[in-house]
C-alpha cells in the first residue's frame, strides 16, 4: 500500500507531465481484444465495431508495433492505426485533434527505445513507431494538428532516429519486415512536404540522408534507397527548394570514387557506392514527367544524372 507522500508525488509527475501520464496509462492498460478480435475489423474494411471507440483500441495496438509476430505488429497494428489514422473517411474511424496528440508523445518516445542496439527484436518497436508517425505526418498535411513546436520537434526526432538507428537490417523471413532505414525514410518525406519544412531543414535532411548512408556498412537490398530518394524529392519539388543544399550533397557523393583506388575495393566504401548508385538511379526515376519542374529543380535533375554518367 501506498505512502500518502509517494501517492502526492506520482500524482504531481503524472499532473506536471502529460508524457508520463501518458505511458503510464499505456504500460498498464491490458488488452481486452485479442488478434481475432482485429483480424475481423480487418476483414470489415476497418470499421470500428459497435460500442468501441478507435482511440481506445488505437491504446490496445500500439504496444503491438514492438512485436516480432509480423502479424500483430505488421498485418493488425500498424496497417489498422494506419486507416484510422490517414484514410479514414467514417466519422467512427476519425481520431480528434487531441486524442492523436495523446498518442503521439509515446509514439516519438519509441524511436528513442534501446537505441544503439543491433540484431535484436528492440528494433521493430523503433522501426514501426517511425512508420506510424509518417502516417501521423500525412494527417498533418491533410488535417493540420500539429503545432508549430510540435511539427519541429517531430522532425528532430526523425533525423536523429534516422542518424542513430544502427539495425539497418530490411527483412527478416520469419519475423518479417524491419526496414528502419526505409520506415524514416518515409517519415522525412511527409515531413518534407509540409509548410513548416523550413530552407535550412533542406540542408539537415540532405545531411541526415548522407550520414545514414555512410554509417550503413552495406549494400541496401530491399528498397531502402528508394524510399530515400522519395524522401530527397520531397524537397526537390518544393516551391522553395535551394539548389545550393542538394549540390552540396551531390558534391559529397562524388567524392566516394576513391573506392576504385583499391584494388580489390574495401567492402564497406563499396557498399557507400554502390548505396549513392542505387538512390541517384532511384530519384531520377521517379523525377516528375508530366508536372513542370522549377528551375531549380531542372538543375538538380540535370547535375545528378550527369554525376550518374560518371560513375
């Protein structure tokens, strides 16, 4: 039993701190649904059964996101967050402006979980945490609720989860995907496309892309390099997109050459290659046809597949 004077104290952190009131309420709620119960709103397009709520089984499937079982973490958690949260289009489904900002303080907290390890099932909490928040980042653009200092500091978690994640492994054939690299990576790219995305965070994203990239230490095989490049482009097709910032970073990727001094090459400086091959070669590809490109963007385009020429 309780002190009175603990019972003051928690009462006062939970009060002071919306955060801890809020993970506190979700490591000691229970689920009172198990996976048939979500396998069957799955299979009814999502619907959220009569007499639920979506926010309250939103707080069941989040602790879900951290599961090895593809299923509950993939197939069920995310996917079902992610209808409710972004393509939501029945009033049932739709989470009020100040229910997704109760979630979403746990949700960038997840990104920070364990940090630093690698091969180990901690990532998926992270890595799935990353990808429910670029669905958070797609609401935003649709519904704005973040506030400015919210939506920065949003974006600061993202590009340092993107420079300190150090499980880059993609897929996993039993327990599915993990995909860290690829999962921020969309995260960035709704980020990128919003209001608030600023001049100097071009350069921050460009150099978070390139830190990613070297720290690495192997070759992306499951379309990590895309998503980036998607991420890149973002940026690229804004209004207010500066040449200078993507030069800068295309004159950093020519500088990885060196790797053919060595012969045979080193693998890791190779794996650097060939990771800046595959993403040029990515967001060239998916250079808009039909829509006009800026000027800048023009340029951009140009001096990446000439950079592409020579390698």
């Amino acid at each position: 039993m309780s002190s009175p004077l603990v019972t003051a104290l928690v009462s006062f952190t939970l009060a002071a701190c919306p955060m801890a009131h809020a993970q506190a309420a979700a490591s000691t709620l229970t689920p009172a649904h198990n996976r048939q119960y979500f396998r069957d709103i799955a299979a009814h397009h999502f619907s959220v059964p009569a007499g639920a709520s979506a926010f309250t089984l939103a707080q069941e499937l989040t602790p879900w996101l951290a599961s090895p079982d593809p299923e509950l973490r993939d197939t069920l958690a995310y996917t079902t967050l992610d209808v409710w949260i972004r393509h939501a289009q029945l009033p049932d489904m739709q989470f009020t402006d100040a229910q997704l900002l109760t979630l979403l303080p746990s949700l960038q907290h997840n990104l920070t979980a364990a940090i630093g390890e690698s091969g180990t099932d901690s990532v998926f909490k992270r890595s799935f945490s990353a990808l429910t928040l670029a669905s958070f980042a797609e609401r935003d653009l649709q519904q704005p609720f973040l506030s400015p200092a919210q939506y920065r500091d949003l974006l600061a978690s993202a590009l340092a989860y993107l420079r300190d994640e150090r499980d880059t492994r993609g897929f996993d054939p039993t327990k599915g995907w993990i995909h860290s690299t690829a999962h921020t990576a969309d995260l960035l790219a709704a980020l990128a496309r919003n209001p608030h995305f600023t001049v100097p965070d071009q350069q921050a994203l460009f150099t978070a892309v390139e830190q990613r990239l070297h720290s690495a230490g192997h070759v992306y095989t499951f379309g990590e390099q895309d998503r980036l490049a998607v991420a890149l482009l973002c940026v690229i097709t804004r209004d207010d997109f500066q040449l200078t910032s993507f030069q800068k970073w295309l004159d950093s990727v020519q500088q990885d050459g060196i790797v053919w001094q060595k012969s045979p090459p080193d693998p890791v400086p190779l794996a650097l290659f060939e990771n800046h091959t595959y993403l040029l070669e990515a967001l060239l590809a998916r250079m808009p046809t039909q829509t006009p490109l800026s000027p800048a963007a023009t340029q951009a385009r140009d001096a990446a597949r000439a950079a592409l020429r020579k390698r």
